[in-house]
C-alpha cells in the first residue's frame, strides 16, 4: 500500500498543473481578438458625442415646437380646442351612464324571463315538487343561486344553492319614475357592479310576464356574468360614443374655427399692420360682407382706419402750417412791439387827434400781441411736466388776479372763499396761468357786456377731498352763448369774448391735465359761469 503512493502523488501534480493552465488560458479565449477595453470604451464615448449633437441640433426645433404649442394653447384656437374636447367628454358620458344602466337592467330582466320560462317546469311536476338534480338544472339553465314564486306576499315555490351563503344585494329594477334619488341610484348600478367584488350576489324582483296566480318573481344571481357583460358592453359604447362625439367635435371645432376664430385673427393682423404702418394706404380690412357682429367689426375697423388716416393727413397739415405761423407770429410780436413803443411815444404829442385815437390804437395792439403769444405758446409740443410742490391758495389767486387785470379799482372785482391757510400740491406757475386764463375771460366778458349798472364780480372758491382740490372759478357776468358751448375747450374755436384767441381754455384744461386733473363747465347762464378745476392730490 506504501508503494501505490508516489503514483497518486504524481497524478495530483498532474491535474493541478493542468487545471494552472486552463486558468492561464481562460483570458485569452473570453478576450475576443482586436476588441481591447480602451477601444471600447472610445466607442462608446464616440457614441455618446454623436449622441449630444444630435440632440443639440434637435434643441431648437423642440423649444420652437414648444414655444408654437403654448401659444397656440394660449390662443382663441387653443381655446376652442381645449373646450370641444371637454364637451367631448362630456357628450361621452352623457352617453356612456344611461346606457350602461338600461343594459344593466336589460340583462337582468332577460335572467328574470328565462326563470319565468324554467319555472313553469313546476307546473308539470307532481305536487309543485322537483328533485334536487332538476332544481340545479333549473338554476343553472338560468343562471341562478336562487329562485322563488310569491303570491300575496307568500314565496309559493323556492329553488336554492345550498352551497350559496353570501348575502344578495338588491336591485330594484321597478324604480319610480318620479323619484330623483332612485334615479340615481339606477345610475350608479352598474358602476356598483363593475367595482364590487367577484363573489357578490344581485337580488332582484318583477312582476311575472307569462305566470298566472303569482305576483312576484324572485332571482338571486352572481354579478360576475353581467360584469363581464357589462365589461363588453363598456367597451363597444365607449367605441361607439367616442367616434360619434369626436365627428361632433371635429364639426363642431372646424366650424367655429372658419366662422370666428379665422375672421377674428385676420381682424387682429389688420389691426396689427395698420399699427405699424396706419398712413399706408395699401393696409386694409379685408371684408366678406357678413351681417353678423363680425361682419359689423370689420366695418367699424374699417370706417376707423380711414378716420384715422384723415386725422394723421389733417395733423400733418395743420404741424406744417403750424411751423409757417409760428414763424410769422415770431416776427409780427417783434413789429407789434415795435409798434407799441411807437404809440406810447405818440402818447406825449399835444395832437388832440392823436390822444384821442391812442387808446383804441393800444387796445388793438395789446389784443394782436396776445394773440401773437398764445398762438406761439400753444405751438409748443407739449407743457412741461409740473413741479409739484405746496402751495398757498391765497397767494397764488390774488397774484393771478392782478394778472388779470382785477384790482380794487376797476369795473371787475376779485373775491376768495377760502381759509387763510388753505394749501395744496401744484406746480405754481401751472395753476397761476390756469387761473390768470379763467379769470381773463370772465373779466372780459363782464366788461364786454353793454349797459351793465352792476358791479362785476369774479370768485374762488376751494374745497379739499380725500383725493382731490376742487376749485371753482365763478363770476356774474352773461354767461356763454349756447353756440360755443360744445367747442368751448377746442383751440382756435369761436370765442365768447370780442377778440378772444380762442386759446385760453384749451391751454388752461392742458395745463390742469399735466396734474392729471381737468377742467369743466359747471353752469352758465344769464346770472353768471362757473368753472371747476380738480387738482389730484398725490400725498
């Protein structure tokens, strides 16, 4: 036995020996020739950047795609498509739940006719009896655990499961008509049965069709068959109702697309290229001569693009001929003074003549000066933007007075209603033209009128609101004549006073307006005008 030894030992060495090289082997078969881990690995990187280009040149049609979506969803169109598809759903269910509920009922009055028809096997059989076999033959022809026969209350003749114990629910198929929550109730059946368990059990009772002497019919079935039914039924109306909702739809939303939604955006490009360019004449609302509202808009856009070039065509002729006048006026004030100096030297000649035609000589100067004034004065684009600051209304109304020509010795007197101390926010210079204007005309007018015995008389008078200074500037003279009324604030218009330029209420409301205020005839007439001016308050 010693002896066998050294020929195990060396079979041992062999098969270890072996077994190294296999092992030293191994990597060089699992390796596949000319595919190294490195060459892999640039492979897949290259794969990787191939990959990130592409999706960088996909990026921007994505974000336009994007971008097309929200706005189109944003959109009348989008819209529109947004709520046909919820009338869709909803036209889908107004189909899919009533049906569902009479093919629910269907099916269980058919169950109920088929166990009409089984039990009239009672009839032929001895004593109303049958055995046990028959009885699971009858129940299963109808598909029933059980099955009974009532006459005044009284079940006459039950078949039964045996092996049934669960508890049937029921299902009155017999509602009432007038009842909301049977309704409800009837509704919802089918979605009861579709939800409930498998092993439940469905009760129900009618009046026998075909029996005579039995009032009642009694069924006690498993929901599984009619859920399957149901099931069926669901997916062939939900075929069915979405086909026709979405014909519907799709009618509908073209529809409306090519009558409303198409008209309504090309009045929105009209609008829009007529914005950008309203002199170009080429820029028109293409009209289709519809007589509903659309048809009305287009020609109201219409008629308002013209008016709009007519405005634009008339301000530019009166901009060009505003320049030549202010020009004139530039030169005619510097005559019209020159001229002024010349007559108050002609005021010291001893010429009886000469004094007697000097005051209507200056009164005529004075008037062309200040036309020549207000016509440069309202040529300026636009007033500067008020300063605001607090003011003092007594100060600022008795410097306005003097202004106008109202003092303690002339033919107008001036008059303040208000405390001593009454302040608020304005630009000075603003208010005091505003206010020099007002009381201007109403002096002129009171001096204007012939025959007059009583003293003229011009007021202010000033109250404060939470938001606002309301100041009212009155005076007793004539009043405005009816025929200037409507043009009373439009520049250049017909003037209640003789020799009036026709500026200064339109300068006066412009400058009320650099406020945010305005100005508006109160009341006029034989006893005198008021005028209000509002001043809003920003502290």
């Amino acid at each position: 036995m010693t002896g066998m030894m050294p020929d195990t030992s060396a079979h041992t060495l062999k098969t270890k020996a072996k077994s190294d090289a296999q092992v030293r082997v191994a990597p060089k078969v699992t390796a596949p020739s000319g595919h190294k881990p490195a060459d892999i690995s640039l492979r897949y990187r290259h794969y990787g950047r191939q990959v990130r280009a592409f999706y960088e040149k996909l990026k921007p049609f994505f974000r336009r795609l994007g971008r097309g979506i929200n706005s189109y969803f944003h959109g009348l169109s989008g819209h529109l498509l947004l709520l046909t598809a919820l009338f869709v759903v909803v036209m889908v269910i107004i189909i899919l739940v009533p049906s569902m509920a009479a093919h629910q009922e269907r099916w269980l009055i058919d169950r109920v006719r088929q166990a009409e028809i089984a039990s009239l096997a009672l009839d032929a059989s001895p004593e109303s009896t049958v055995s046990r076999d028959l009885s699971s033959q009858l129940l299963d022809s109808v598909g029933a655990s059980y099955l009974a026969l009532q006459n005044n209350g009284v079940r006459d003749f039950v078949l039964r499961d045996p092996e049934v114990t669960i508890e049937p629910d029921t299902v009155n198929i017999t509602r009432n008509q007038n009842d909301l929550r049977d309704d409800l109730v009837y509704l919802w059946g089918p979605w009861k049965t579709l939800l409930g368990n498998s092993d439940r059990l469905i009760r129900t009772e009618v009046p026998p069709r075909l029996r005579k002497g039995t009032d009642r019919i009694e069924l006690v079935v498993p929901a599984e068959p009619l859920k399957a039914e149901l099931k069926r039924h669901l997916g062939s109306i939900l075929r069915l109702s979405v086909l026709i909702s979405l014909a519907a739809g799709v009618l509908v939303f073209v529809s409306l697309l090519l009558f409303i939604v198409m008209p309504i955006r090309n009045l929105t490009k009209a609008i829009a290229r007529f914005k950008e360019n309203p002199e170009d004449i080429t820029i028109t609302t293409r009209r289709f001569r519809r007589s509903d509202e659309i048809g009305q808009i287009e020609e109201e856009l219409a008629q308002m693009q013209e008016e709009v070039r007519h405005s634009l065509r008339s301000r530019a002729r009166l901009a060009a001929l505003g320049q030549a006048v202010s020009k004139i006026n530039h030169d005619l004030r510097n005559m019209l003074t020159a001229a002024q100096m010349a007559s108050e030297r002609l005021a010291y000649s001893g010429d009886p003549n000469v004094t007697k035609a000097l005051p209507r000589l200056e009164r005529a100067l004075d008037r062309a000066l200040t036309l020549a004034e207000n016509v440069l004065n309202y040529g300026k684009s636009d007033e500067l933007p008020a300063k605001i600051q607090i003011v003092r209304l007594r100060e600022l109304a008795e410097a306005a007075a003097e202004d106008a020509g109202l003092g303690a010795g002339e033919k107008v007197r001036f008059a303040l209603k208000a405390v001593d101390d009454f302040t608020f926010e304005a630009d000075p210079d603003h208010i005091h033209r505003l206010l020099v204007n007002l009381m201007r005309n109403a002096r002129q007018a009171i001096e204007a009128q012939p025959n007059r015995k009583t003293l003229g008389r011009v007021t202010i008078s000033a109250v404060k609101t939470a938001e606002d200074v309301i100041m009212a500037v009155s005076d007793n003279g004539p009043g405005i004549p009816e025929r200037v009324r409507n043009t009373l604030f439009q520049p250049f218009s017909v003037t209640a006073s003789r020799g009036g330029s026709g500026l200064g209420l339109a300068i006066s409301r412009d400058l009320a307006q650099t406020h945010g205020g305005d100005v508006r005839l109160v009341e006029t007439g034989p006893n005198g005008t008021s005028f209000e001016v509002r001043i809003p308050q920003k502290i």
